[in-house]
C-alpha cells in the first residue's frame, strides 16, 4: 500500500473517508480512523455560518488528537465570506477543503458547490483567496461537470491546480446524475493525466475489488469512500486487507454489525453527538440484517439515545450470529 502527500501532510496511506453531511461527525471519524482509513474529512460547513458563530457549525469544525490528520470540508460563494471563514478555522484543520460537488438543489440555487463548475471564474477567485489566506494544504472536491453536455472537470482541475490547490478529490458523476447511473472511471482518469497534484477518485467503492479497480482504471494517487463507509466503516479493514492481500475478508456478520453500532453510539456520548447522527447511523447500520426492517420502523418512533439503544439491545438478543 502507498502513502500520499496532499502539500505538507503526509497520509499513512491513500485510503480516504468521503465528507458526508449528518453522517461524518467525530464520532464517526474516530471510528473509522481505527479501522486503518489514512485521512477523514468532516461534514460540509458553511462560511456564513462560521462567520456567524453559529453554534452548531462549530462544533462541526471540532476534531479530536485521534482523528488527525483531518480535513474540513467548506461550503459557500462569496469572495469575503470564504476568505474571513478560512482564516478563522484553519488552526482547527490539517487540511483545508473545499466543496465543489454537492448536486442539493437548495445549495445550487444559492450559488454554491457544485453550481460554481458552470463558473470557471468564480473557480479560480475562490481557490485563489483560499490559497491566500491560509498556509494549510487545500483540496477542491468537485464533480466532473453540470451535466453530460457540460462536462468540464480537465479544465476546472487546471484552474483549481493553477490557482495554488494541493489536491483535487473527483466524484465521477455529473451534478446532474446525483447519484444515479455508475462511476466514470474515464473522466477521472482524465484528470489525473492533467494535473501534477495528487488526484483521489470517489465513486462507487463498495469492497476491497471496487477499490483496486478505482486504482487500477484511474491511476490516482488515493481513494475516497463515502455510502459503503456510512453503512459500516469497518469497510477500511477490509479494503486495506485487500490491497495488501488480494483476498477479500469476509463481510461483518449481523451480530458484528450491531457491534459496530454499539461501538459509535458509545463514542457519540464521549463527544456528545446529536441523537439524529445516532438514529441515522442506527438506520445504516442494520441495513441487511434479516428482518431488520419492523427495527428501523421502530427507530423512526423514537426520540432519545436510551429509546434507541434500547430498540437496538432487544434486537440483538433476537439474532442467532
Ligand atoms: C448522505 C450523504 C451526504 C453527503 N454529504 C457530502 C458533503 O457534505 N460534502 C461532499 O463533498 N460530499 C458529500 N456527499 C458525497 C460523498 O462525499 C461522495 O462523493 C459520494 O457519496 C460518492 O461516493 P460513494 O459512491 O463512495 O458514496 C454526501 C453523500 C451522501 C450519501
């Protein structure tokens, strides 16, 4: 297995956890950092938001000695607000981000993320004040275009390395795809032959197999995981098992997986995470389990972390491995 080097930071090894809103809290990174992952990134954060001190926010900008090095993902568009939020949590991060992918219809109307791939300009000035303003290694995150007619991610990749960033993670998919359809290896792989800066591929690694092959059809110098990790991130184990082996684990049995779940709720009361992050953890977590399916009606019943866990702990008497 390699290591990887985004600026400065050296990883212990290419393998990455994918930002993902309500899902990627502390808790959560420090899980997966157990499991071998090399580098986590938090969930999406809002400029405005930092700059407002909004409360939540900043918790989101939290991050524990065990976790490092992390990197935390920014979301936002205008000019002043990116450049006073960078200069206020950089302490915080290893690694600054930035978000150019995310296809929420709510987010593209209000100009940010992945509507700022329609405005290769805005790329640059956006890049370029974040280079500006911090000395921290940054990575643009970003899709490989609007959609199948406007694909653009050779020349946003250009503008986002010319404009001073040290990596650039490539989702494989249209903003217009969302999550449909399957992983363009192709375009990614079109990046990496365009850029000197480290390239991580995201898209559709499941297993240790989708993970060579991301390598394999790519050439990029990392990979990033993001729905199969939400499910269980103990998925980490298993793909570093594989590239070092060739030979898949096997896959957790459903016991195991509500070991799992017990081991994150018990780190989201160290670090006192919402019970929302619980209840939708619960819900990935026992995705697959035989007859898991009254479980998670039950879970949308309840409100509190005793009211889950409770629900989980009866279940788990019910299975036979
Ligand atoms: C629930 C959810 C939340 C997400 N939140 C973010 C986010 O905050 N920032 C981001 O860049 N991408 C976000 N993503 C996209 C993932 O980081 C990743 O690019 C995408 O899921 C594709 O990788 P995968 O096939 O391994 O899941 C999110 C995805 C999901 C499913």
């Amino acid at each position: 297995m390699k290591t990887c080097k985004i600026g400065s930071i050296e990883i212990k090894n290419n393998i990455c956890l994918a930002p993902m809103a309500g899902l990627t809290d502390i808790a959560f990174r420090v899980l997966a950092k157990k499991q071998g992952v090399g580098l986590v990134w938090t969930e999406m954060v809002s400029v405005n938001a930092i700059n407002q001190n909004n409360g939540v926010t900043m918790r989101m900008t939290e991050i524990d000695p065990n976790e490092r090095p992390v990197a935390i993902q920014l979301f936002g568009q205008q000019i002043e607000q990116i450049e006073r939020a960078v200069k206020k949590i950089e302490d915080r991060a290893d690694i600054i981000d930035f978000n150019m992918g995310c296809p929420a219809t709510h987010i593209i109307r209000a100009g940010s993320c992945s509507a700022l791939l329609g405005r290769p300009e805005k790329v640059k000035k956006i890049i370029e004040t974040i280079r500006k303003s911090t000395k921290k290694p940054i990575t643009v995150k970003i899709r490989i275009g609007l959609n199948d007619y406007k694909k653009n991610h050779v020349r946003i990749a250009k503008i986002i390395e010319q404009a001073g960033a040290d990596a650039i993670i490539v989702h494989g998919r249209t903003v217009a795809q969302k999550y449909s359809g399957i992983v363009n290896y192709k375009a990614i792989k079109e990046v990496k032959d365009a850029v000197s800066i480290p390239v991580i591929g995201n898209g559709d690694i499941v297993d240790g197999a989708s993970a060579k092959k991301m390598f394999d059809e790519t050439g990029c110098d990392a990979i990033m995981v993001g729905r199969a990790a939400a499910k269980d991130p103990f998925i980490f184990k298993r793909i570093i098992h594989y590239l070092k082996t060739g030979k898949e684990l096997p896959e957790p049995t459903d016991k195991e997986k509500i070991n799992h779940f017990f081991e994150y709720a018990k780190l989201c009361e160290k670090y006192t995470i919402r019970v929302g992050h619980l209840i939708a953890h619960a819900h990935l977590f026992t995705k697959g389990i035989r007859k898991s399916t009254i479980l998670r009606e039950q879970i949308n019943t309840v409100k509190t972390r005793d009211e889950v866990i409770a629900l989980i702990k009866s279940f788990k008497k019910k299975l036979k491995n």
